[in-house]
C-alpha cells in the first residue's frame, strides 16, 4: 500500500460531506420502500437492498446508518426513524441468545442513542437514557453468556455455528462487553456465581489473539515470519476436551489464507479494545480473573500492530484496497496485483471494499493509539484508504443505487454475491455493514478533525 504523509482529517472534509448528502437521501428513500416485516437488509441486487435469511445481524446497521446521519448531518428525520424503530424492533435482538453478533446490533443503535444523549444531541429524560442503559447491560451479559472453556485455562465467545467454533468476527462485537462492564454489570450464572465481563471481555480477546493471528512463530508449516499478522476466519476446538484442533475459514478462500474482512475485524476489534482498556483505572485490573492492565495491553496492542502491518504491507492493493481473500485462487491472473491499484471490475477476483472500509478505522484507531510518533503510519493509511473510499467508483453517486459503499463481497464461497450481467465476478454492490462502517469512519474522522476523538465508550 502507497499512503499519503501529508493528508490529514481536515483534507477530508469537503469529500466526507459530499458522501454524507448522499447517505442522508439514500438512508431515507431506504426507509420509504422497506418494511420492517421483510426482515433486515443485507446487501443489493442490481442496486436494491434485499434480506437473506440466515441471521439478523445487519438490522443495527439499518438504523445505525440513520444515527450517524444524524450526528454527522443533523437531519431530525434520521433521528425520528431511527428511534421509532430501534424501540420497536431491536428488542429481540437484546436477549437473542443464539448469535455471536451483539455488539454489532445493539452497540450500532441502543450504544449510538446513548452517546447521542450524553453529548447533549437529544433531548431525553432520565428514564430514556436508562431505558438504553438496560439494554445495552443485558445484551452484553447475554453475549458473554455464549462460552466455551479451554483445557489451557482460556475460554471464548462461540459464533453461531455451535460451541466448537471461534469467529474472529467477534472481536469487533466484543464492545458490548465493554460497554455493559463500564455500567457496571456483570454476568450472574449458576448459583449466583458472578462472572466479571471485563474479565470475559480479555479471555475472549486473547483466546482470538493466540489461536486467531499468527505471528510468524511456526505454528503450522504456513505460519512463516514473512506472513506474520495473516489471520484465520475460524479456530475449531473439541468443546468437550476444550482442546484447538484446526484452523477454520466459513467465507474465506481457505484456512490458510486471509479472508480480508476477517482481517479487517481483527484490525478493528484489536485496536478498538485496546483504547477501552487504556481508558479503565488500574483499580479494575490484577483481580477477579482481570490480567493486569500492562499485560492486557500489551496483547491487545501486538495483535492489532501484526494484522494492520499485514494490511499494509501484504493484503492490500497499492491504492489501498484489498481484494476479498488474500489467497483467491485466480488472483495470480491480475499480475503483481499490489503494485497496482484495485480493480474492482476485473474478470477474476472481485474487491471487497466494504474489509477495506472497516480495516481503515481499525488503522486509524491504531495510529491514535500509539501515538503522534509511533502511529504515524497507520494514521496515514487510514486517512488515505478513506480519502479513496470517498471517490468513485466506491462511493455510489447514482441516485437509484440503495447503497453507499460500492463493490463490498458477502459470501463469495456460497455465491451469494450479485454478479451483472456484463460481468464475470460479483460488483457494483453495497452491503448494510459496509455502508455503516463507511459511516462511522467517516464519523471518526470529523471528529478528529474538530478534535473531538470518538469511541463506543
């Protein structure tokens, strides 16, 4: 990845309020053609949002796409649908104790509403900020509730595929932990027996980091130093020995290659922990099952370095977006294809801009993290792979397209992508999250511009 030196949030100003017009009008005429009984929407076909049932993970970025409209626009209109129904619908969500997903739901519409009426932006009682509070303690007690345990002494968060299965995508939903911990809520299990979600919060993250990330340390004959950061989709364990058995990928090209929106959550969730972790007294560390806070950074800070820098120098294409699989069996066919910018509308591999989309707040974050000095590298290069979000043809233009975030791949194993008639590879398509994570992104770096930093907590 090439990454401007010289770019910095202001830069971005003009092009992010461009995109935020755009995300105000399409966020609205979304609302004026879905109905909620249809499900939430996932991704487009030919231009139009349209559900797939397999979980309702995308509902919270339906409604928050219109928060952050909101915050970043002041559009009231975005704040009323929102509002109406995050009260209305986003209730099972709370207690749905068969997804992995949380924090994504909930953090994205319960979390923004929260912030929302902290920063003085909505008028609330005293009941309606409590109202989110109680759901925001309940959904992450209900999370952390969906544990495996290890023979080594670590535990984690199973996704929805059962209790063998670790996500890495759960990294990034991980914030609800924090957030319910932060209201000071734990997790009450058998015979009353309290489970600090701190505590939980870090098991879960290190767990990820060792059986997740690989450093270059040999663990399997591909784990080489030249690799170091590559990062595995799923890590599979026999839940009755509590024993790792194999590395696993679900919409990854293999195991053993890097599904780059897994990548990009690793890149995130990483980074974004490590920030929450910083901001905790030292008080809240060394009991209770909680490491010590230098030992809790220091893996946190690690696994977010080693993927970010296999962002940059290994994932990405020279403009800085990635393909959807580092290992995609017909990416040789593009040639050097990290010399050169990203095609999205190549013949063989599609784009994912929406892992590039996410993977450049987790560089951002990083970058701010360590520091002026030290992070200076990952801040450029999340500037400049969010300055090339902002332009076509990433950044949908067309009034009738639906999304906002062009060229983003769901499941490219199971096909379910859209492909165009003209095209041999699935384009030109949107995704709820990655039209929300453009969104947040995009937040982060208004804020950082006004210096007024934003994070979940």
């Amino acid at each position: 990845m090439e990454f401007n030196n010289t770019l910095s949030a202001r830069d971005l100003i003009s092009s992010v309020n461009r995109a935020l017009a755009l995300a105000v009008d399409k966020t609205q005429r979304l609302e004026r053609r879905w109905k909620s009984s249809d499900g939430a929407p996932v991704f487009t076909v030919a231009g139009k949002y349209t559900a797939r049932s397999w979980t309702q993970w995308t509902q919270g970025f339906q409604y928050g796409n219109a928060l952050l409209c909101f915050d970043l626009t002041s559009e009231p209109n975005c704040l009323k649908m929102a509002r109406q129904h995050i009260v209305a619908e986003m209730a099972p969500h709370l207690t749905h104790s068969g997804v992995h997903d949380h924090g994504f739901n909930n953090i994205s519409t319960y979390g923004h509403l929260r912030r929302l009426i902290l920063d003085g932006r909505i008028d609330a009682g005293e009941w309606e900020l409590h109202f989110y509070e109680l759901a925001l303690k309940v959904s992450g007690a209900v999370q952390a509730s969906r544990w495996t345990s290890l023979s080594d002494g670590l535990g984690f968060i199973y996704s929805f595929n059962g209790s063998h299965s670790l996500f890495i995508d759960t990294i990034r939903t991980l914030r609800i932990c924090g957030m319910a911990h932060l209201l000071g809520h734990s997790l009450f299990a058998e015979q009353d027996s309290e489970i600090n979600l701190l505590a939980r919060l870090l098991t879960h993250a290190k767990t990820s980091a060792l059986y997740n990330i690989y450093y270059g340390e040999g663990r399997d004959h591909y784990d080489v130093p030249e690799l170091c950061g590559r990062t595995v989709h799923e890590a599979i364990f026999n839940p009755a020995s509590g024993v790792f058995r194999c590395p696993s990928s679900q919409q990854g090209y293999s195991p053993f290659t890097t599904w780059t929106r897994g990548l990009a959550w690793a890149m995130l969730g990483f980074a974004e922990q490590l920030e929450f972790i910083r901001s905790l007294p030292d008080s809240q560390f060394g009991a209770d099952g909680v490491p010590e806070k230098s030992v809790a950074s220091a893996m946190l800070e690690r696994a977010a370095r080693v993927t970010c820098d296999f962002y940059i120098h290994q994932a990405s294409a020279l403009d800085g977006l990635c393909y959807w699989d580092t290992g995609a069996p017909q990416l040789y066919r593009l040639g050097d294809w990290q010399l050169k910018p990203a095609d999205p509308f190549n013949d063989y591999e599609p784009v994912d801009s929406s892992a590039s989309a996410i993977a450049a707040q987790g560089l951002i974050r990083l970058g701010h993290a360590l520091g002026a000095v030290s992070g200076r590298d990952y801040t450029q290069a999340g500037l400049t792979l969010v300055s090339r979000l902002l332009q076509e043809p990433y950044l949908s233009t067309h009034p009738d397209h639906e999304g906002l975030l062009l060229h983003s791949i769901y499941h490219r194993p199971n096909g379910w992508d859209y492909i165009p008639p003209a095209s041999k590879i699935p384009c030109g398509e949107s995704s709820m999250w990655g039209d929300y994570h453009l969104l947040e992104v995009l937040l982060l770096v208004t804020r950082i511009a006004n210096s007024n930093y934003y994070t979940f907590f």
